[in-house]
C-alpha cells in the first residue's frame, strides 16, 4: 500500500473526505461550529469548551480555523496515540472503519 506523508493512500483519501464533509461553506477549513459538529456527529459529546481547547491544541497558525494541513497533523497525532488528544480516538476509529478503507 501507498504511503502519502505517512498515510496510506486510502487513510490520506478518507481524510480528504472527511475533511470536505465538515467543511461545509467549502472555505477550505474547519472552523469552531463546524468541529464542533464533527465532535458530535462522532458521539464523544465534547462540550464547546473542549472544542474550543482541542482548536486551541490544533490551530497551529492562530486563524481560529483548521486547514487541511492542521487536520492532517491532528490525525497523525491521534494514530501515533498523542496522550495530549486521549479521548479523541473515536476520529481514527470512524476514520478507519469506512469502505474506503477497507478494514470495516
């Protein structure tokens, strides 16, 4: 398989997917409302205050929005088990259960 920066060419296609799903005013990032979508849609129940802590945590250019290029970096946090984001494993596992990916 593949390796694209990491990933295999199927993660780095769900990702992709993903991120356009909840980019959803297609600005080519995700912002506040939006993660805070994607966090419930995933069922771990993140109050606004965690989603605010977890951008803090991922926004590493300060916008107040994530790029492609900071979910990436969130994703291969969570896959190499980065203590600092415990509890948001639930991305990788929804992530790798996909038909895209072949695992689920």
């Amino acid at each position: 398989m593949t390796l694209v920066n990491d990933f295999t060419s199927d993660q780095f296609e769900e990702m992709v997917r993903t991120f356009r799903k909840y980019d959803a005013d297609n600005s080519q990032s995700i912002d506040m409302a939006e993660i805070t979508k994607m966090l419930n849609d995933l069922e771990m129940g993140h109050t606004m205050e965690i989603a605010k802590q977890l951008m803090a945590e991922l926004d590493s250019d300060g916008s107040g929005e994530l790029s492609f290029d900071e979910f990436c970096n969130f994703y291969a946090r969570l896959l190499r088990g980065d203590t600092e984001l415990r509890g948001f494993n639930k991305l990788t596992e929804a992530l790798n259960e996909t038909p895209i990916s072949g695992t689920g």
